[in-house]
C-alpha cells in the first residue's frame, strides 16, 4: 500500500473524535477493523480506539467513516 503522503504531513494528522494523532497500522492491527467499502490501508489512534481508511493512497480521517472492529477473527487469520 503506497500513501500518498509525506511523512511530515502524516505527523499533523489527528482523529476527528478524540484529536488523538494518527499513525499507519501494521497488518495484523489492520486485521481487527472493517467497513462497509474496501479499504487498502489503515491510520489508527495511539491507543488504537478509532481507525480510519486508507483508499487509492488517502487517508479518509471523517468522523462518519470511521472503521469498526471485528467481532470475529477474520478467516485468513484463523488456524486450520
């Protein structure tokens, strides 16, 4: 996944809800967040309460878009 912003620009970001700054999340942190859209990326709060999308390289930080947790391990996750 390639964001399409500079490492100076992605420090200045922060959540909408809780003014928390935002980091990009690993992909085992990115596993536990869904959406009702596709997404390629993840930017999540420091304590990781809120996620937002990252789609065709931009973050979507808007309160409204917001991700939301799994309740269940996603199966590519799962031990067979």
């Amino acid at each position: 996944m390639k964001l399409s912003l500079s490492e100076e620009i992605l420090a200045l970001l922060v959540c909408p809800v809780t003014k928390k700054s935002l980091r990009l999340a690993t992909e085992a942190e990115a596993a536990g967040w869904t959406a009702t859209e596709p997404f390629e990326g993840v930017l999540i709060t420091e304590d990781n309460s809120c996620a937002y999308p990252i789609r065709d390289g931009f973050p979507v930080i808007v309160a409204s878009e917001a991700l939301s947790r799994e309740t269940v391990p996603p199966t590519h996750l799962e031990k067979q």
